[in-house]
C-alpha cells in the first residue's frame, strides 16, 4: 500500500512548485528507485491537464557507458538529451543518490575529460545558457539507501523527509521576502563561530527567494555575493558529498574573494576541486536557509543546504539571475550550522546582529524562527 504522503508531495510538486497548466509538457527524469513517486507525478500532471513525459536513468549503466565514451559520442548523448527536451515547458528531476562507488569504475583521467568535453559541449551547443521559460524542481525520494545515508531507520527516514518536504511554502516565502529585501539593503555580512570569522559584501546584489518552487525540501534566501569582497576564515562544520566523497571540517581561507588555502580530511581532494578552472576558488552563492524540520545532517546536499539555523558559502559557478560574473564548472553548496548543536554562531549585518544560534534576533525577522515555520502545504 502507497503512503498518502506521497501523493499530497506529487500534487505539491506539480500544482505549485512548477504549478502545470494545461496542455504543458512535463518531463520527469526518475530512476528505478523513484518509480513509485513518478508514477504519483504523472497522475497529477494528467489531473492539472498536463502531458507528462519520462526519462528512466539508471546509474550503474551510465557509469558504464562514460567509462567508454569519447568526445565525440558524448556530444551525440548530449544532443540526442537536448531533443529530448527541447519543448518542455517544466522538469521534474527526481534524483535518487545510490552507491557512492559507481563511478569508481571510470578512470580519474576519463572524469576529468568526460567534465571538461561536457562544458566544452554545453558552449558549443548552447546549453550553457538555461532557459528562463522551463520550470524546474529538483526533488528526491526515500529509499533504504538513502535512510543509510542519513543515518536514520526507514520509516524514521521516509517520516523525516514527507515533514521536510510538505511544509507550508507559501507563509514560507512571504516571511522569506522580509529577510531577501533586508539583504538586499545590505552592505557587509559578517559570520563570526568556531574558528569562523568572515566578512563579505552584499552590496548592489539582488537577493531571491526559493520557497518550493525550484527545490524539494527548499527553504532559502539566496544571491552571488561580491566577487572580491570576501576576507577571512569559515570552518564549514557539516559534512559534504562531493564526486562521491564525503568531505569533513572544510576549512577556507579568502582574500580579496578568493580561496588562498584549504584544507579538510580530503585536503588534496579538495585542492583539485578548488583548482578545476579560476573560478572555483572564489564564491558564487551566498544563502541563509530556513527550513524547520531539517535539523541535522542527512548526507544530502539537497536537504542540508536547506537546514534551519545555517547558510552556505558556495565555491564556483554564480547564481542565474542575480550573478556576479564568476563563472566555473564547479557550484558546491558546503553548509556551516549555526545550531546550538553545532557549535553556535552569529550573522551579522551591517553592525546589526541578525541571528544568533540558528535563531533570527530582530522583531521583523521572528517569523523566520523554528515555531513561526511550521504547517503544512493545507494550511
């Protein structure tokens, strides 16, 4: 027997994330594992009056396929990808993380080519530019694997994610728009914790809202900080899946916006990363997320970036729409808790103490806090 939960989150998803009408045509990309939860998609893509279309993936054999593959045939792959989607009006990219070890199979030497062709073939074709008028929601779905990976039992795990994901957005963005019009009014952002004492600037920079509409969980205000503002330290206190590993106590040093050390239990690792072209050394986002229910690591970076009482520093590529020119191949949203838990915090703006702990300290900003965020998408 299905869980009703994982209707409600299908009607969610398509009647406002990407908020179908009729006759528009939705692509659901899903694998093995997410059947379940495409198959409640399609029903209410077809409710709305919607053409749901699907692009079934499986891991293990992409894998397989890029451990052969040459330029010249990815390029195939990526146009054949392209037509595929050319038309669609929305995308539902219904992600299931597995085996951490798939790509082992591939060289190191084939990854970093297989990484470097993509981008060479997304300028080519024109598919470094996203489309404005394509509505996209990346979501997720619980699995076994997934459970392991937070560190929770099953049902503690599918329990967790349906009160993550099925939180009240609309009361979440309108108390999301006080804190993006405060940042957009402000100059200098200043995280002061445990072995963290940065400044950057926010200065002339549009900030946006993500209230489950792009994103499932969401729960974030969001923008490209000031390329060359950022100096000093953040010691990034939540472990982060990268290319298959788990990175821990990720700590950056910048001047003038750029990363001039780093170091973690994976320091050359991360090196390589940092070094994948010029822009990956420097901050492309910027974001103080919100979502109540996430409290903890799950060891995914779609749920951890949404945490109450934490933000990320995002190394690469800048944010579409509101951007500040860097560009990069890389965009790696690490998360740094302010949570009690994790050690505390302070943001700071301007001089003025915005959130102390994982908790929102001016009056106008109360609506953010824990108990002021929840419902539920019915209420």
């Amino acid at each position: 027997m299905s869980d009703p939960r994982m209707q409600r989150l299908a009607k969610l998803v398509v009647h406002y994330s990407i908020s179908v009408k009729p006759k528009e045509k939705v692509i659901i990309d899903c694998t093995f594992d997410s059947i379940p939860m495409a198959k409640a998609l399609v029903r209410e893509i077809y409710a709305a009056g919607g053409h749901p279309f699907v692009n079934y993936t499986d891991n293990a054999l992409t894998s397989e396929i890029m451990a052969g593959t040459d330029r010249e045939h990815l390029a195939n792959t990526m146009k054949y990808d392209a037509w595929k989607t050319l038309d669609v009006d929305a995308w539902i990219m219904l992600n299931i993380p597995r085996n951490k070890f798939e790509n082992s199979i591939i060289a190191d030497e084939q990854l970093k080519n297989i990484t470097r062709w993509r981008n060479e073939i997304k300028a080519e074709l024109g598919l470094d530019k996203q489309r404005p008028e394509v509505k996209p929601c990346v979501m997720t779905f619980p699995t076994h694997f997934t459970a392991h990976l937070a560190q929770m039992g099953t049902d503690e795990y599918a329990d967790f994610y349906y009160q993550a994901c099925l939180a009240n957005y609309r009361k979440m963005a309108v108390s999301l728009e006080v804190l993006a019009e405060l940042m957009s009014r402000t100059n200098e952002v200043h995280l002061v914790g445990i072995d963290t004492d940065l400044k950057l600037s926010l200065k002339g920079m549009k900030t946006l809202v993500s209230a489950g509409d792009r994103n499932m969980p969401d729960g974030e205000a969001y923008c490209s900080p000031v390329k060359d503002s950022i100096n000093g330290v953040i010691t990034y206190n939540i472990p982060s899946p990268y290319e298959g590993i788990v990175f821990e106590n990720i700590r950056l040093e910048f001047i003038d916006g750029k990363i001039v050390k780093a170091t973690s239990n994976y320091t050359d690792r991360l090196n390589k990363i940092l070094d994948a072209d010029e822009g990956a050394r420097y901050i492309g986002e910027f974001a103080i997320t919100v979502n109540p229910m996430i409290t903890r690591p799950t060891g995914s970076i779609l749920f951890d970036e949404k945490m109450t009482g934490a933000i990320h520093l995002t190394p690469g590529n800048e944010i579409w729409k509101t951007g500040n020119g860097n560009r990069s191949r890389v965009h790696w949203d690490i998360v740094y808790s302010q949570l009690p838990q994790h050690g505390g915090g302070e943001i700071w703006f301007d001089g003025r103490l915005i959130r102390k702990d994982g908790r929102f300290v001016p009056e106008e900003l109360h609506c953010l806090n824990p108990e002021n965020m929840l419902g539920s998408p019915d209420e």
